[in-house]
C-alpha cells in the first residue's frame, strides 16, 4: 500500500520553517554529488543502516523519491520495502540493473540521466578505435621498455575511410556515426528495427554487418535483449582483419568466446570499457597487446559527471514540485529492446 505518498511529497516543517525533502540514498554517489544532494535534500544513506530492510519498516515517516545509480541498481525487493516510494532518480544512462518491471507493478516512476554523457562515451569509443588499430598504448608500452632502441615498432592499420559498422544507433551510437563520417567512414548499423531518419544503411542481421566491417563497435542498452548479442559467430564473422569495440555493457559480449577469438587471433583485436563481471576482467585478456582495456571510464570526465548529476537533481526537484520527472525511463525500454538509451 502506498497511500502515505501525499505525506510524503509535503516538505516536513521544523520549528516553523519548512525542512527539505527527504530523500533516501541508495548507494554512493561522487562526491561532488553527493554534496549537493545534501544542500538541497534531506538524504538519509540506505548504506549506513545496520539492517536496511529493518531500517525502512519501522519508519514512520515515508521516502517518497530514492537516488541511486545505474552501477548500484535498485532490485524489487527493495522498491516494495520503501513505504510510499514513487520515484527514483538514478545517476547514469543504463538501466539494466533497475528492476523496471518492478517498479512497473509498484507504481513508481524511474528516471535516468541520458544525452548529457552522449559525447564523452562517443569519444571514449574513438579514441580506443584509434588506441587499438594504431597500437597508440602498446607502442607506449614498447618505448617505455626500451624496445625502440632495438629496432621499429610494427606497423598498424589505419582508420580513415574505412568501414564502420555500430550496434545500437541510439543516442550514443548515433554520435559514433557522426564522428564517423569526420573520418570518411562508410558507416552501417544493426538494431532491432531501422531507425526512422537515420543516414546511413540499415542491416538486418548482425553476423552480416560484423562480416562487413572492419570495425563493429557496441552501443547498446544492458539487459536480456542484448545479452550475449555479440556470439561467438559474430566475432567469427567479423574475422582476422576485424576490430571490436565495447563502450556499452560487457554483457553484450560473449566474454568468453571473445578470449578465445583474441587468443586464436581470429580477430584482428579488441578494445572494452565495459566487462561482464566489473571490476573483474579475465586473466587471458590482460597478457594480450592487441586488447585495450579501459576501467569503465565512458562517462568520466568532471563535465559529464557533473551534468548527470545536475540532471539526477533535477528530476528530484521535478518529482517533489510536479509529481513528474524530467527523464522518465520510457514504458517501451522495459522490454528487450537493442537501441540505446
């Protein structure tokens, strides 16, 4: 039952003075945002409790909105333990660790922070592009070693002008195209259904798209939709000449049969911002020089963080004065879907 939500929208008073609104933190939050969830709300840190679930039953008062991220995730279990939870604003574009049809049942809306990190994960996917087909960090790893004074670093493969093949044209994936084209790229693209508008040409099949490009990279929303999309026959048919690029989720990949493909240099090489069990990246993968590997840094930059952090804000604000949040999660992306958020 949710009917103490009224209650819980009104700001508590104090001594006469209207308090701020409450708001239950679940998991940590950079610094810097966690300040200014402090100066503007009254946060109570789900983590510092004993015993969470206690904790919130034997509240008398309501937390009407909760703010977590997209790494920390809210389970069912948890929404239908928070008396009168209606939303919850989450700092980060994914989803997939959000129960949505869980919060579907229970009446609560669900916000995330998309487009305000749309360009940094873009050029995060660019530049490890570049890193793994020029060798821009293993060459610094040959220098460093002193390898140079014994002779040339090996040649690499250029980018410009050739073929680029995205898997989710969604917000992310379609500012990869357009940093794309500034490189004369012949870009194609792979998502569930064409995208209405979109420049460049549509493939059904992502074997086919992988067996055309000479670079596939991976922008798709986490979940049971686009688990494991990319298989072993995908990197089989992107093959020796091919490079993969993961800025999305490392559930997208099937990791295993990409260790063996790099091993067996089946493909040409790899660079992953994102694994299937962060922050645990497999042993065989850290030996190999034509893998770059990244710690999840897609959206770490103080200009990104701050604005995802603005808009997480924002949709608190919203929710307390209107009822509504700026960036609801759209009803669609609760099923399986390929497009990007």
């Amino acid at each position: 039952m949710r009917d103490a939500t009224q209650h819980a929208l009104r700001p508590r008073v104090n001594e006469g003075r209207v308090a701020k609104h409450r708001v239950l933190q679940h998991g940590r939050l950079i610094p810097a945002v966690e300040q200014r969830l402090a100066q503007q709300f009254d946060v109570v840190a789900l983590w510092q409790q004993p015993d969470p679930l206690t904790f919130l039953r034997t509240q008398l008062d309501t937390f009407a909105a909760m703010a977590t991220s997209a790494g920390k995730g809210v389970q069912g279990e948890l929404m239908a333990a928070v008396p009168g939870l209606k939303a919850i604003a989450s700092f980060g574009v994914g989803y997939d660790s959000l129960d949505l049809p869980a919060a579907r049942r229970l009446g609560i809306q669900v916000s995330n922070t998309p487009d305000v990190l749309n360009d940094c994960v873009a050029d995060l996917a660019w530049g490890a592009m570049l890193d793994i087909a020029r060798g821009i960090t293993e060459a610094d790893r040959f220098l460093r070693r002193g390898d140079w004074m014994r002779g040339p670093f090996r040649l690499a493969n250029r980018v410009s002008g050739k073929r680029l093949g995205i898997v989710g044209l969604g917000r992310i994936g379609a500012a990869i195209a357009r940093r794309g084209a500034g490189f004369e790229m012949d870009i194609r693209y792979h998502n569930r259904r064409p995208v209405e508008g979109a420049a460049y040409e549509y493939v059904t099949e992502l074997t086919q798209l992988a067996q055309w490009a000479d670079f596939l990279v991976v922008a798709v929303a986490g979940g049971p939709g686009s688990h494991h999309l990319v298989s072993r026959e995908v990197l089989h048919a992107l093959g020796p000449t091919g490079y993969l690029v993961n800025v999305s989720r490392g559930s997208a990949v099937d990791e295993a049969a990409l260790v063996a493909a790099l091993r067996a240099r089946a493909i040409a090489g790899a660079a992953l911002d994102v694994f299937e069990k962060e922050p645990c990246v497999p042993e065989e993968l850290t030996g190999l020089d034509h893998v770059v590997l990244l710690p999840h840094i897609g959206t770490a930059t103080h200009e990104t963080r701050n604005a995802m952090g603005d808009l997480m804000i924002d949709n608190l604000h919203a929710f307390f004065s209107t009822g509504r949040l700026v960036t609801p999660i759209p009803e669609a992306l609760i099923s399986p879907n390929l497009i990007d958020s």
